[in-house]
C-alpha cells in the first residue's frame, strides 16, 4: 500500500498559482475514472489547490467541457 502521507503538492512544485475551468488536461488529471474529482488524501494536493481544482472542476462542468457521468 504507498504511503499518502509523504506525497506533496504537485501544484506547488510546479508554482501554479491559479487553476483555470478551461484548463482540461490539468484537471482531467485529478478526476477519477468516474469523473468524480479525487480527494486530497490520495493525490497529495494541500488544501489551497484542492479547493482550486474542485472548484475549477464544477465550473468546467457547468461550461459543458467535462461531462457529469462518463460515456
């Protein structure tokens, strides 16, 4: 089983410093198989990005750029 706890920031390391609704490739990345948006815990992101991406996340959905439910 990996160790979650020793995982960082993979936004930080890369210094990105806003997540934007229009930047799919970024957010396809911290979106399950199911594209339900992974939690912190499992992808090691602080709490400052993971709001970011959440948030980026439901906006993009609203625009129709990500679906709700997987084809």
């Amino acid at each position: 089983m990996p160790n979650y706890k020793d995982r960082k920031c993979q936004l930080c390391k890369e210094g990105i410093k806003y997540v934007d609704y229009k930047n799919l490739p970024l957010i396809r990345k911290y979106l399950s198989q199911y594209l339900k948006i992974v939690p912190k815990y499992y992808n090691g992101n602080c709490l400052k990005h993971q709001k970011m991406i959440s948030k980026a996340a439901k906006n993009s959905r609203q625009m129709a750029l990500i679906p709700y439910t997987p084809q």
